[in-house]
C-alpha cells in the first residue's frame, strides 16, 4: 500500500503522487493559456537549461509574469515526471525523484511562479491553492500502475470528455505515442505491458486497455488517495 499522504519524507529513488486544489475549490486554471503557462513552467524546470535571451514566457503571455531567478536552476537531473493531468480546478503529478529533496524544490518553484503568474493576470492577491500539496509515497508496483490509470482517466469522470485520449492537459498522449518530450517520461510505466497503444478489442496487454477497459474503478483502487 502507498504510505499516507499526509507523511512529507521524501527518499531518493522514490515514486509519489502529488495533488492540490484551488483554495475553496475555486478554478486554477481559467483558460487554455492557463494550462499551458504550468505546463510550460513544469518544461522549463525539467528541461537541461537553455540560455535563450527572452523570458520563456512571453510567447505565451505577451508578458513577464515570473521572475526568472525561480527558473534558472533546472531540476532535469534531480526528478522525472512520469505523468500528469490538469483539470480546472486541481493537478495530479507522478514523480520520481533521484534526490532526497527534488520535489520540494520542484513544487516549490512551480507553485510560486504560477501564482504570480496568474495573480499578474488575472489582478489578484493572495492564496490561490489549498495549502501545501499533497504527496503519497507509493511502494508497490500495481499501485504505480494504477496511479497512472487514475490520472489518466480524471478527463473523463471530470468533464465527460470522450475519449480520454483527445483531453488535452494530460500526458496520456504521451504514452500513446501521439506526443514526444524529453521532459515527460512515460517509459517506467510501459515498460510493464506488450504496447503502449491496443491492437485489437481484445488486446489485454497494452497499457491503453489497461487504463480504458480495466473494469474496476480507479477510485476504489486508490481509495483515500483519490481526491474528493
């Protein structure tokens, strides 16, 4: 079973979920810029440095929201990312960290940076998530395997959007093959199954049949590590 969530000892090589919300449930991401601000910010820290001479926000926002200094000290050899899902109002993470304090740090940076970010747009101060995030250190194999699934399935009990592989704010694509990046990092989680994308009605081991045709619920496999 994964450790509780509310424990904050991070150890090298460990795998976590990690999971928060807007403060009073409120919306975190307003609109498709939004999205891709964090995105772009989760690239920026786990990406090796790129000595660009503009701020690598400005295409995106025709502004410059963060100080840079919050985005100078990649973290690309320190954490992978193994999936993510944005929805409008909370994000999953599944990281990996290669050193005791990689997430942290990460977390860190990512939330300062999109809170100005988007306090600067949207002209207001204060709080924007529900404290601290969450981490739930997982130590088994079909709990990693089943974390994935839960994120990757959150569009479609969410929003309703059908199939789960056209949302856009996830990395499901990633693993199927539609979509490429160094900083994401799927190749943990697939190494577990025959393909990444299913062959046929009855291809049981691909990792696409395993998220969409398993028929248990993801939340019941969580349990309290689901977000309510």
């Amino acid at each position: 079973m994964p450790a509780k969530n509310a424990i904050k000892t991070y150890v090298e090589g460990g795998h976590y979920h990690i999971y928060n919300r807007g403060v009073d449930k409120r919306v975190i991401f307003e609109d498709e810029q939004d999205y891709k601000v964090y995105l772009h910010l989760l690239k920026v820290l786990l990406s090796p440095p790129d000595n660009i001479s503009q701020h690598p926000l400005t295409e995106i926002t025709g502004f410059n929201p963060v100080r840079l200094r919050l985005l100078n000290e990649t973290l690309y050899k320190e954490i992978d990312l193994l999936a993510y899902c944005l929805m409008p109002n909370h994000f999953h993470l599944l990281l990996k960290q290669h050193t005791k304090n990689a997430i942290s740090k990460l977390l860190s940076r990512l939330t300062i940076a999109y809170v100005m970010y988007f306090n600067k747009k949207y002209e207001r101060e204060g709080r924007l998530f529900q404290g601290i995030f969450k981490g739930a250190h997982i130590i088994e194999d079909s709990y990693l395997l089943h974390t994935s699934r839960y994120l990757h399935l959150n569009p479609s009990e969410l929003t309703g959007i059908h199939p789960v592989s056209e949302y856009p704010y996830s990395s499901y694509a990633y693993y199927l093959g539609a979509k490429n990046a160094e900083w994401v990092k799927p190749e943990e989680i697939l190494s577990y199954f025959k393909t990444a994308k299913r062959s046929g009605l009855k291809d049981f081991f691909s990792y696409q049949s395993f998220v969409e045709d398993y028929k248990e619920d993801p939340k019941e496999m969580m349990g309290e590590l689901a977000l309510e």
